[in-house]
C-alpha cells in the first residue's frame, strides 16, 4: 500500500498542492470489490489563526 500512497503523492505534485512535503496526514484503506478503482479525497488545512 505504500507503493500506492506514494504514486498518488507524486503524481499529485503541482496539481493539489506544491510538493508531497506539504501532506500532513495520510489514511490507507485496502478493500476488496467487484469494482477496482482508487479513491483520493483531499481536504485542504486551514490555519487557526490568520498569518501576518
């Protein structure tokens, strides 16, 4: 499953978000179906407090 995570980062790159570096959580489910896809949901983190 590493192999797929690290697929989709790359593959993500200067599309999501700047570089891969920028993830800062990653869940990984395997699941067996009659239908073999991927899913990716990105969420984007906000700041708690507004930057100067």
């Amino acid at each position: 499953m590493d192999n797929v995570v690290k697929i989709i980062a790359d593959s993500l790159n200067q599309i999501a978000y700047r570089d891969d570096t920028q993830i800062v959580d990653c869940q990984c489910r395997k699941f067996y179906s009659d239908n073999p896809r991927v899913e990716v949901t990105i969420k984007e983190v906000k700041p708690d407090v507004e930057e100067k």
